[in-house]
C-alpha cells in the first residue's frame, strides 16, 4: 500500500534519472536525453525491418522503456509522471528510426486524449517531411463497456497493458521482414481480438505528493484506471473476504457466447471522479459471500479473496470478448506494483482455473510487473483470444526478443508432459497419509473413544485462540502462530474420521505428517518431531500404562532438543512443555492410577512455565533477533501448549470423573 516515501533525488529529475538508470544497466539501449527517447542501439541499421515506436507517460515501469529490443519496439518516448509526452519528443523518434529503414514506422498509440494528440500531431508532421509511417491505436479496457458491447463515450477504451501483446506480436512480425501494411492490420486485429479489466486496492501518487484519489481501506475498486480514472464498481472487502467454496463462472456451453449467459448488472453509481470524456459508470451486482463458521482473523486488514475477485474480472473479459468453450487465449496478469509477487501468482492460479473451469484453455500466461502505477496495489488482467489466429500469433508471442521486461521465455510454452507430471504428484501426495501402517499397542474402544474427544477438544481450543496466539507472535515472530496452529487443528477435524485412535503410535505419526503439511514451516517441524519421536517409543511394546505416556512425552522433548538449540529458559514453547513433562512424569510414577490428576497437574505446570517467560530473555527462534523491548508479554509458542493441555484435562476431567462426584 502506499506509504508515500519514494527514493528519488528530485522531483524535478526523478523521471531524467530513471531513464539514465535504464541505459547505464542496459548499454544495449542508447538514450536521446534532451527528448527523453530511448533506442536499441542499432536502430540506425535495421534494414527491410519495420520500425515500432510507442511510449507515454512515466510512472508505469517498466513502461515503456523496458519493451525496447530486437524482437519488440524500436523506441520508446517517455513523458513526465503520468503525462504524454510532447510531439516534438515523439516526431525525433520517428526520424531518427525512419533514417534506419526502408520499410517504414508503425507508432502504437495508448488510448489516451493526450498521446493520442502529441503522437498524432508528430505522425503527421513526419508524413510532411515525406517519413513513411503509419499509426495505430490500442484501447482494450473492458470496465466501461455497455452490454451491448461498446463504450458510452466517442473517447473509446482506455488503452492498457494489452499494449504488451500489440508490441510482442507486431515486433515479431517485424523480425520476419513483414511489411507496415501487414503489421498495422495485424495489431489492429490483436487490438480487437482483446479486452483488459483490472481492481486497485490503493491509490497511485506523484512524486512529491500524496495519493491522487482514495480507495477506503476495507474496499477495492473494480476497473479502475492507472492514472485514478474512475472504474466500474466500488466493493467492500467484507463481502470477499470469506473462504469461497462455490461456483467460480458459469459453465459454457460449446459455442455459446459467454454473453448469452453471463452479464453485469448496473447497480452502483461510483463516486470517482471520471476521466476526461470518460464513459458512464456501471457495476456488476453485488457478491454474497457464503456462510462461514470461521473465526476472523487477527490481522486489522482482512483478506481479499483472490477467487471472487478474478471470478468479477473474468466474467467482465469473458463477456467483452464473447468467448465460447474451446476457445483458447493468451494472458497477461499486471501487477500494479504495490502488490506481492504472493498475490500476483495465485491471481495467475486462479485465473487458469477459472478459465479451465468453463473449457476456455490459457495456453500462455505472463505475470509479472508490466505496466504499473506509482504506489498501486492491485492487478489487470489482459486476455487476448487466440480463435483464428492460434499457429501465428502464438508463434509471435513465442519468438525471442531482447527486450528486457517482456515476462515471457522458453518456460512460459507448455510441454506434452505437464500435465500428466502433475497429476502424478497430485496423486503421490494423496497417498502419503496412507503410506502410515498400524504399528504399537492398541487401546480399548472407550480410549479411543476419550482420544477422540481429546483430539476435537484440542483442536478447537487452538482454533478459539488464534487471535490471542497471533496477538502474542507479532511483537516478537512474524505474528502468524495462531494461524498456523488453526491450520493443524482444522487439518486434525478433517481427518477425524480417519485418524487411528485405537494405536496411539500410528495415531502420532499420522499427526505428525498433518502438522508438517498443513502448518509448515518451524511451528510445522517441532510438532511433527514432538509427535514422531513420541511415536517411536510406543513401538515394541504390549500395551500403554500411565507412565509410558510419560515416557513417550520425554522422548518428544528430547527430539525437539536433539534438532534444535532451544532449551528450558529460553522463551520457548519448551518452557512450558518440560514443567508438564516433569510433573506428569512425577504424578504416574507416585500413583499410575491417577491419570486425572496428573494430567491437571501437567496442564497448570505448563501455565505456570507459559507465564514465566513474560520475563525471560528469547535466547531460541526468531524471537532471539528481536530487541527486548518487544517482549512485553508471555511466548506464544508456551501459551498454545498451556492451550491444548488444559482442553486435554477439561476433556479427561468431564469424561473420567464419576458421576456422583461432578
């Protein structure tokens, strides 16, 4: 999200720096620095080749600078922060990639008023000076379409990042020596042939100034435009945020038109300031979120659910483009640049999957940070329908350039053994709980009755406590430890059905394979050893007394210590976990019969150790790189075991105690 704080020297040269910076790292490009004009460095001997020259304004890297290379645009005219550039910048382009050919200029124009007017005025003077060039121009924005298909405005769609499938292909035709009336009405067709939606999460800004517009902090705004140009529907992030199990887009039928079953109602009247000569506003009816039993997180930001927000993208790009299952598409995921690499790729996920779902296949996809916008978080996602044109187009898009931003390479082209590599490892994983054999003793069928209970007590007790875990993590960790151990606990209630409670040794394993699946990471590995050593010492052995669950708790200590250099007084889980132990252990030896008591007595130890490390010095873990002036309450690894040991003996107390003495 935007913080404002940008690395720049000045305002004034911010975009003169930027432009030296590309050429000093890529000596590949030479820069015209007076007119802000970048260049390969052959562009005065590019032969039969038509040259490509596009551009607009700064602020959008690696716009446009970062598409200039053999196989993609000749040059690129930058203008000021979100600003064209001024035709006298764009006519030295032309001339100077006019003295290199014979074959003439194709300048690629973004939908915009003010680049439409500098690079028009520029194509025309060049055509006085007798330059052959020619000019094309590139509006594929779908927010604003009507459901007939067109805009409300005689502006047109606003030209977007489908501007990167225009200079791939018609530089790839460039490269095979086609001629500019061949390349224009190609890009023309490509133009046609596509349709770009994106959703913003922030606003952008200036250098030297705040956000330009504000999106609220619990909402997002759908097809807004990268300079803050209003978009089709404002959404509150509660009504996305819910885990979404439902349909993704409706089904096609083969050769029916999505429109035909799909369309977006007007609903909301949007409340952004509209761009010049922009079209009306309209929005998509609002999105019900399904029922939910889950506890909200403990994070101040909620979720954006990446599934409901590309399912609203792609019924709008589906409808635009009339795509029928068969189809197949290319298809490009913009990231606006404040947003993770983590959100871009499962965006990518989920819209592969959303198109497979309906039997539109993406057969190339090229995420990556495309086309920006200074301090934006969101993402666009551009489709470009390949009906008609598969062999040649796709041979374009899969041609080698040298332009360095293009995001595509020998990886992005599938190979016959994708898909059958995947299902196999598919299947390896779902097999991997099964792999875990009935070993050790087993119990009666009242224990493993009680365990069962015991396990569901356990893992709701972690589910209830995962803000108050989280809370204790963020000071010290990276906040997520309740998270984590909601993930085990709902991992655990999945399987309880399925979990061996009759031989505890089997039953550990499989706990522990759950806790390094679902939990990962360093809370993941020590429970997964807890539970995999406790499990070796049940192996071998007759039957299970009171003191050999002792043993088997000592044995998870020691496994956890044998891999790890935490130890008792070190602000870890530990010191909570080993003050249990011992008072167990002490408890059985005394009188095996008392398993009640002894397991209270665990469960208050286990408090008491949990409240000691308040005061201790974090010597293990992340917790040990972080100032101490951050340990301002209890661990919260000790506080989870506390947790599940009290619902342990809550469970015992209530099952075991007699009736008469409840």
């Amino acid at each position: 999200m935007s913080t404002g704080k940008k690395l720049i020297n000045t305002v004034d040269t911010c975009v003169a720096d930027m432009l030296s910076g590309i050429t000093l790292a890529l000596p590949g490009l030479s820069l015209h620095t007076s007119k802000r004009v970048i260049l390969v460095n052959r562009w005065a001997n590019r032969g039969d080749s038509v040259g490509l020259i596009s551009g607009g304004g700064s602020g959008h890297e690696p716009f446009c600078a970062g598409y200039v290379g053999g196989g993609m645009l000749t040059a690129a005219v930058a203008g000021s922060v979100f600003a064209s550039p001024p035709s006298s910048s764009v006519l030295h382009a032309i001339r100077k990639v006019g003295q290199g050919t014979t074959a003439g200029t194709l300048v690629i124009i973004a939908n915009y008023t003010g680049d439409i007017l500098n690079f028009g005025l520029a194509v025309e003077w060049a055509k006085n000076e007798g330059l052959k060039v020619e000019s094309m121009v590139v509006g594929e924005d779908c927010a604003l379409l009507s459901q007939d298909g067109t805009t409300n405005s005689s502006t047109g769609r606003r030209g977007m990042c489908g501007l990167l499938f225009v200079y791939k292909i018609t530089g790839a035709m460039s490269e095979e020596g086609k001629l500019l009336r061949e390349i224009k009405a190609t890009a023309i067709e490509v133009n046609n042939s596509m349709a770009t939606i994106g959703v913003s999460l922030s606003a952008c800004s200036l250098p030297g100034s705040g956000p330009l517009f504000q999106v609220a902090a619990d909402e997002m705004e759908l097809g807004l435009g990268v300079h803050g140009e209003a978009g089709k529907q404002k959404l509150k992030l509660n009504r996305l945020n819910a885990k979404y199990n439902g349909p993704l887009l409706t089904k096609l039928p083969c050769g029916r038109p999505v429109h035909s079953v799909i369309m977006l109602a007007y609903t909301h009247k949007n409340t952004s300031t509209p761009s010049e000569g922009g079209p009306a506003d309209f929005t998509p009816p609002a999105i019900e979120a399904p029922p939910t039993t889950k506890k909200k997180s403990s994070n101040l930001t909620q979720p954006v659910s990446a599934a409901e927000t590309v399912r609203l993208m792609l019924e709008a790009l589906v409808s635009a483009l009339g795509l029928v299952s068969g189809d197949k598409v290319a298809v490009l995921i913009n990231n606006l640049g404040a947003t993770s690499q983590l959100e871009q790729w499962i965006i990518a996920k989920e819209v592969h999957k959303q198109f497979g779902s309906i039997g539109v296949s993406v057969v190339r996809m090229y995420p990556g940070l495309l086309m920006t916008s200074l301090d934006m978080a969101g993402v666009q996602v551009s489709v470009l329908k390949l009906r008609g044109h598969e062999e040649d187009w796709l041979g374009y898009l899969d041609a080698t350039t040298e332009a360095p931003a293009w995001p595509g390479g020998p990886l992005s082209v599938p190979s016959l053994e994708t898909s059958s590599d995947s299902q196999a490892e598919a299947d390896t994983l779902s097999l991997a709980d099964s792999r875990i054999q009935e070993r050790g003793p087993a119990i009666s069928q009242g224990g493993s009755a009680v365990l069962t209970q015991c396990l569901k007590a356990i893992a709701l007790a972690l589910i209830e406590s995962e803000q108050r875990l989280n809370e204790l993590d963020s000071g010290c960790g990276d906040g997520d430890c309740g998270t984590t151990l909601r993930l085990f606990a709902e991992g655990v209630l999945s399987r309880l059905d399925s979990l061996c409670v009759s031989h505890p040794a089997t039953l550990f394993l499989q706990l522990a394979a759950v806790s390094e699946s679902v939990m990962g990471g360093t809370s993941g590995a020590i429970y997964s050893l807890l539970l995999t050593t406790a499990s070796s010492s049940l192996e071998g052995l007759e039957e299970i007394e009171a003191e050999i669950w002792g043993k088997a708790w000592r044995c998870g200590i020691q496994g956890i210590m044998r891999y790890s250099t935490a130890r008792l007084g070190d602000r870890t889980m530990l010191d909570a976990l080993i003050p249990a132990c011992a008072e167990f252990e002490v408890r059985t030896k005394a009188n095996t019969t008392q398993v009640l008591a002894a397991v209270d007595a665990a469960a208050k130890a286990a408090r008491n150790g949990c409240d000691k490390t308040k005061d201790m010095q974090a010597r293990a873990g992340r917790a040990s790189y972080v100032s101490s002036s951050h340990w301002t309450n209890v661990d919260a690894g000790a506080y989870a075991v506390a947790v599940w040991l009290e619902a342990l003996s809550g469970v015992l107390t209530r099952t075991l105690t007699p009736a008469g003495k409840k």
